[in-house]
C-alpha cells in the first residue's frame, strides 16, 4: 500500500509505504533521492533517535547501527546501539553535530505511533521529525528531511504500547529504511560525480574554443 497525500497548501507531500510492499526498497530510494542535497560539497548527516531500552523505540538506534556497518555508506550517522541518541542527550548531540558539521543537511530518523491501519508504513516527509511527540515530550526538531516508521499504534498508554511492540517488525522496518536510505545515497554520490565530470569536460571545452 502505497499512500500519497498533500497536507496543506504549500507544504509539502507526505509518502507511506507498507514495509511488506513487494517494491518497498526501489519506491522508498525513488523518494528519498530527490530530496537529498544536489550538492556534493554540503555535508549530509543523519540522525537515529531512539533507545535500546524499548522496543518500538529502538527503530532508530538499529537503522544506525546497520547504517554505520556498512563500509560503502558515504555519509555520517549519530544514534546507534551502542551510543544511542534519545531524549537526555539530543539537544546535546544536535549543537555538536551543528558544530562538527556547518551547514549540514540532516536527515531524522524516528519511531512513531499511528493508527491501526498505517501500522508497518515507513513514511518519507520533508522538514524535521518532531521526537517525543507521541508520548507529550517537547524535544527539539530533527532535520531538513525525515523518515518514520510507523511501529504500533497511538491514542492509549504510549510508553506501555511502545514497551511491548513487537521486534520482528522494528527489525523488518530497520533493514528497508537502511537499505532504501544507503541505496539512495549512493546513488546521489554517483549523480554529483558524474555531475562534477560533465563540468569539467565543459570548462575544458571552452578553454579549448578560447
């Protein structure tokens, strides 16, 4: 199932996708490809909140750490397993991140709750994820672009519904957001090398008629 809605007069589209799509991979890369900077001098971060200490929560902390296992992944990731980012310490990692990288493009990586029927959908948004939302915390927003997966569902006892979310569909929602998001990235490297080639080649063909 594949969702496409417009949310407001002049704000942007919002994509969902069932995790159990049989083209989830290919449609969730073809969305987050656009979206990245054309640039290949702007430095591209992202950022898995999220802790190990929940199991609906720990979607972000395992996108990074596969993320940060892959030897081809060009671009930096905060917020794994190992040193997670969450609620204590995001405001804090956000001002070192701002630090280490200026003027990065920052890409949110998040847990949410939904309703019934949007449980399993992995949804592609541009503008920041707002963490916390789900369960009433008020924590800074999170990137130029986001990607949620939708892990259980909303309205009743949030922690509690958090706590018990099944692993198998954190873990499935894991691999395809990491799949789709390293997929897509490398295919950005590619397009700004190319990019850089073809200039090149036209600054040399000018210097050449001159």
């Amino acid at each position: 199932m594949f969702l496409k809605r417009k949310l407001g007069l002049g704000k942007p589209i919002q994509y969902k996708l069932h995790h159990e799509d049989k083209e989830a991979m290919l449609r969730i890369t073809e969305q987050i490809l656009p979206m990245l900077p054309e640039s290949a001098h702007q430095p591209v971060v992202v950022v898995c909140i999220g802790t190990d200490r929940s199991t609906g929560d720990a979607l972000g902390p395992l996108v990074g750490t596969k993320l940060h296992n892959k030897d081809t992944f060009p671009f930096f990731v905060y917020g794994t397993l190992d040193d997670p980012v969450h609620a204590v310490n995001l405001e804090e990692k956000l001002k070192m991140i701002a630090t280490e990288h200026p003027g990065a493009f920052v890409i949110g990586i998040d847990a949410c709750l939904g309703r019934l029927n949007h449980v399993g959908m992995v949804s592609i948004n541009d503008g920041p994820v707002k963490p916390g939302a789900g369960v009433n915390k008020q924590l800074p927003p999170v990137g130029d672009m986001h990607i949620t997966g939708i892990v259980n569902v909303s309205g009743f006892m949030e922690y509690f519904v958090l706590q018990n979310t099944r692993l198998s569909i954190v873990m499935k929602m894991a691999d395809l957001i990491a799949d789709s998001l390293h997929m897509a990235c490398l295919r950005k490297k590619i397009q700004q090398k190319n990019m850089i080639v073809s200039t090149e080649s036209r600054s040399q063909d000018i210097y050449k008629i001159q």
